[in-house]
C-alpha cells in the first residue's frame, strides 16, 4: 500500500483534489506511521505512544473518507456530526485525547445508521467505517483503503431515492395481504 493510494481514498470521499483533512497531508500522516513502525522495530524499550498515535490518524483518516462518501450519499443533515467528530479528533495531539473527543460525542454515531438501507452503497460503506474502526494493524487499514477505492469508484454518486424509482413496483395483491 502506498501513502498515494490513502491520499486518493480522501479525494474520492471528499470530491476534491486536496481534501484538507490533515494540515501535514494525508501522505505525510502515512508515512509518519511507516516511520514509526520501522522505529518501533529496531529501538528497545521505547515510548510506543508514538506509534499507537502514528496508527489512530491514520485510522482516523481511513474512517473519515468512509464517513464523508457516506454522507455525501445520505444527504442525512444529523449524519454530518459524525464526520465533525472525526474531524475535531483528527486535531488530537495524542491517543487519550483522541478517545477522550470520540468518547464525549459518541452518541452522534446512532446518526449513521439511520435509512441507510435505502442505498445498498450507503451500507457497504458503513460496513467498511465499522471495519475500520475495528482494524488494529496497518495491514487491516491497507485493505480497507484498496477496498474503499474500489467501492468508491462503483459509486452512484447522483443517486436518489424517491417515491418515482417505486413505480416500477407492481403493488402488492390485496387478497395476499387480507392473508396475512
């Protein structure tokens, strides 16, 4: 995986060239994480806090790219206080202050769920935020980016639903439903 494809994922999600998500760059947060974990490997009884963080900015990032294409696709007002969240934890300066913002506006995430079977793309998309969010290797979130990049390329942006796409419906039989 490549700190290039990381930056892709973010300019899909957000529809933008240079998404400012992070001041440093997106490649500079991954490969801050590569720097850390070739660190972590050769020096002995080191502070690993650089690492743990290194990683959850990243990961921040990756769930971040999932939160925004979903909510470019929901169009779901409530659903934008996630993304806020994510943003205002991006801005953390170490992993207790990350969980410490996360953890104060947790109930914001019940928003991501809500019609979200209303667009197969929405669900998958939240279930790659949720894998995200369960990812504990760089590894995990190198998949997810491969994967996101995927999804987000099959993506109907301009979809909407709406009561004309039922049309094409028959209506159910009235004596099948008296049946019931």
């Amino acid at each position: 995986m490549s700190a290039k494809s990381f930056e892709l994922l973010l300019e899909m999600a957000y529809d933008a060239p240079t998404p400012a998500v992070f001041e440093d760059g997106a490649a500079a947060v991954y490969i801050e994480l590569e720097r850390a974990l070739r660190d972590s490997k050769f020096a002995r009884g080191t502070d690993k806090g650089n690492l743990s963080y290194s990683f959850e900015r990243l990961r921040l990032g990756v769930a971040i790219a999932f939160v925004k294409a979903f909510v470019r696709l929901a169009h779901n007002e409530k659903s934008k206080e996630v993304l806020e969240v994510l943003q205002d934890a991006i801005q953390a300066k170490n992993t207790r202050e990350i969980d410490k913002i996360i953890q104060k506006r947790i109930a914001s995430f019940d928003h991501l769920y809500h019609e979200i079977f209303v667009n197969p793309q929405r669900e998958e998309i939240l279930h790659l935020f949720e894998l995200t969010l369960d990812a504990g290797t760089k590894e995990e979130l190198d998949d997810l980016i491969m994967t996101g990049l995927e999804l987000l390329a099959e993506v109907d942006w301009d979809y909407t639903h709406s009561d004309d796409d039922d049309s094409d419906i028959e209506p159910l039989d009235e004596d099948f439903l008296k049946n019931l």
